[in-house]
C-alpha cells in the first residue's frame, strides 16, 4: 500500500526564533574572523608598498591588495546583513514573547476576577454591619462592666473634717499613752548627765618633795 499511495514525508518543525538568531550570530561570528584575516594581510601589503620602489613589483602588490580589500567589502556586507536579520529576528522574538507574558497576566487576572466573585458570593455587606454593631456593643458591655469593678467605695459625704482631724489626734493621743504603759519601769530612767564626772586623786609625795625643794 505504501508503494502504490506512496507515504508522507515527515515533517521537520520549523525552527524557533531563538534558534534562528543563534545560527545568525554563528555565522557573523565568521565572517568578523575572515574579515581579521584579510585586515592582518592587508597591513602585510601595505608594508611592502612602503619598502618596493614604483614599478612592476609595486604594481603587482597592489592588485593582490586590490583583491583582498574587495573581499574584505564583500564579507563586511554579507556581516552587516546578517546583524540586520538578527536584529528583526531579535525584535520578533521581544514582541512575541512580550504578547506572551501579556496572555499570561490577562489569563491570571481572570482567574483572579473569578475566585474573587466566588468569595464574595460567601460575604454580605449586611452580616458585616450586624457583625460590627454586635462587636460595638459588646465592647461597650465591657467597659461599663470595668468601670463598675474599678469604682471605689467612697467616704460618706456628710463626714465634717474639723470631726475627723480631731477623732487623729485623740488618736494620736491613745497611741502615745499606750507606748508609755507598754515600756517596763526600770527601762524608765533619768538620761545620763552631758559632761563626765571629775575624780579627785590624791597628789603624789614625790611631787610634794620636789615642789618644796625649788
């Protein structure tokens, strides 16, 4: 069957843009290093013609110069030509990738747009607002319970201070006349004198002896 139908050839994928600029820059490569070669053998002729008289053999190093800097135009052209290709090649690939990133975000963006709906299908605006009325007054609630724990049992208003400053010192009164009754008799003694008694000591013979020679 396959000899009377013949069978289809396999096809080969076309190459992508990244292939396609590095095979460029291959041969640019190339063809830079064949234009170094001629430039080096260029220099070599022109240092001849410094050092040849005019004549036939000036003549003839110049033609071969001639030939080598026409090869060397022809390579730079085919160079330049080929950085152009690179060039559209390169700028192709930035937008093409560029629109790829762009389907990228736009497909993600949507994905995002429809988890959101999603969520918010779960979430009313309403129960929000009764949520945050409830959590109002539950604070409110707490506060006034603190306040009332932390009120302190306040004095009597109709208390006269001239009573209470008279019931302290009568106080203070009690208390002196306790400590008094609390310290033990022989503990109650009169303070001890300021200055040191003087002792009297007799004087002595041999002071008296001496005192009567003079």
């Amino acid at each position: 069957m396959r000899r009377i139908f013949g069978s289809s050839k396999p096809t080969t994928p076309a190459p992508t843009l990244d292939e396609g600029i590095k095979k460029l820059d291959t041969r640019v490569v190339a063809l830079d290093e064949k234009i170094k070669k001629l430039e080096v053998e260029l220099q070599g002729y022109k240092q001849q013609l410094a050092k040849v008289r005019p004549g036939p053999a000036q003549t003839g190093i110049k033609q071969k110069a001639m030939r080598v800097l026409k090869q060397k135009k022809m390579y730079e052209g085919q160079r330049d030509q080929l950085m152009g290709q690179v060039s559209n090649m390169e700028q192709t690939h930035f937008m093409t990738q560029n629109m790829q990133d762009t389907i990228t975000t736009v497909a993600a963006m949507r994905e995002g747009a429809k988890t959101m709906k999603t969520q918010f299908k779960s979430i009313k605006i309403d129960d929000i607002e009764d949520l945050h009325d409830e959590l109002q007054d539950l604070m409110d609630d707490n506060n006034e319970i603190q306040e009332a724990m932390s009120r302190s049992y306040a004095t009597p208003d109709d208390v006269d201070e001239d009573d209470l400053e008279a019931e302290l010192e009568a106080l203070g009164d009690d208390l002196s006349f306790d400590m008094d009754e609390s310290i033990p008799s022989y503990l109650k003694m009169a303070s001890a004198p300021q200055t040191e008694p003087t002792l009297d000591m007799p004087s002595s013979p041999i002071a008296e002896a001496s005192t009567q020679k003079v």
